[in-house]
C-alpha cells in the first residue's frame, strides 16, 4: 500500500494521518509543504475532486493572516493561492491511486487499508 501525505510535520491531523497508516504497515511517503510547496497537478487533483469550498481552511491562521477572509475568488485563482500559500487549506492532503482525501478522514483510509474503499 503507498501513501502519499501532504501537509506539515507540526500539524496534529496530518501526524495523526501518519501514525495510522504506518500502523497499519502502509509505505508513506511525506511531502512537507514546509520543505517544498505542493504541485500545481497535484493540487488541481484535489481541487477538481473536492472544490474551493471544501479545500480551504477558512478557519485557518494563514487564512486569516493574508486577509482571504473577505475575498470571492474563482477556483483558478483559488489554485494559485494555495500554490503559492499551502498552508490555506485543509490538512492533511491524502493520496492512495486515484483515491483523494482532505482533513482527517479516518474511515475512509480505513476502507483503503481493508480493500473495501
């Protein structure tokens, strides 16, 4: 089973992702927005799968801090915030295949780990 987990390491989700699926023996592999910013492809998977809405943390420091709160972007430039300031969304960014998850979604990385999802 290969993972792919994108967030930071001081994020309490995205080591909670971590710890479950290494428990469950899953090979990780961590991207650390903190080392490298995310991909614009690898993003736009996310985006196109879940929307804005569902991707930025609107509850977020960051967020709050770049003053998001007031703007109405459209989806593309949505995509190049987050490009450019990862720590606006939602974490932890999770992969598996084809399979995407934002946020701790433990049930459905359960159903990856069981074969059922």
């Amino acid at each position: 089973m290969e993972i792919q987990i994108f967030g930071v390491k001081n994020n309490p989700d995205v080591r909670k992702a971590i710890r479950f699926f290494k428990e469950r023996r899953a090979n990780v592999h961590f991207m650390d927005f903190k080392q490298r910013p995310p991909s614009r492809g690898e993003l736009k998977r996310f985006f196109e799968r879940f929307g804005e809405e569902q991707l930025i943390n609107r509850d977020g420091k960051r967020f709050k801090a770049l003053g998001l709160h007031t703007a109405y972007y459209g989806e593309q430039r949505w995509l190049e915030i987050a490009c450019d300031e990862p720590m606006v969304l939602k974490l932890p960014l999770v992969r598996y295949g084809n399979q995407l998850s934002i946020g701790l979604a433990e049930e459905a990385w359960t159903d990856w780990a069981t074969g059922t999802g």
